[in-house]
C-alpha cells in the first residue's frame, strides 16, 4: 500500500461522493484491487463510494494529510458543492481584477488619465 499511497492521493475520491469508474482518474486494475480489498463500495447500479477506511490508509502509509488525499467528483454532495462555490467565487474575482471592473478587498483602484505620465 506504501508505494501506491503516493499514486492513490488525489485521484481518491472523497468518501461523500458517489461516482462511477469513468469518472476518477484510476485504472481498471486499482479499481478491481481497491474494490476486492473493500476500500470502494457499491452504492448503487454504476455507483461507487471510496470508504473512511482507504482514506486513513492512504494517510497512514503514504505520510500525507488528509486533505491532500482525496478529490470531489460528484458534483453534488456538500463538498463538491463547496467547491464549485469557491471555484466561481474564483474565477469572478480574478476576471474583475482583470476587468478593472470591481476592485477587490485590500487593493486600491489606480486611474489612469489620458496623456498623463509618471
């Protein structure tokens, strides 16, 4: 489990979602292990959910938080939720930066007058 924790973080995905094997980014073969070794569960017909359980492995063997662990993919439990939140939140505010439409909080709004020079 040690040499594929390392492989394994990131491309986990988090115990709240529900996904189906396309969507994660595991071969066929770590599927079937994962799946054999009880660390992915049916859920429903073409839906799968990693366990509690192979996250702490990861953490354990692999040396690595669990936050780094595993990945939203459903797109519609609460994490993932959260994620595309921010994700949007985001993208507004770096396209308003460079906009110059709306000035975030902490920056100050500089006008540049025609023919004028430092």
């Amino acid at each position: 489990m040690s040499v594929n924790a390392a492989s394994l973080a990131g491309s986990v995905p988090d115990p709240e979602c529900r996904w189906s094997w396309s969507d994660v980014d595991l071969d066929r073969s770590m599927l079937c292990k994962l799946r054999e070794r009880g660390f992915i569960v049916k859920v429903e017909e073409q839906e799968w959910r990693a366990t509690g359980e192979l996250i702490r492995e990861i953490c354990n063997y692999g040396g690595i938080s669990e936050g780094e662990v595993a990945e939203h993919v459903c797109g519609s439990c609460p994490g993932c939720i959260q994620q595309r939140i921010e994700a949007r939140r985001e993208r507004r505010e770096r396209r308003e930066r460079e906009d110059g439409s709306r000035v975030g909080p902490g920056e100050s709004e500089q006008a540049e007058l025609p023919g004028v020079e430092d």
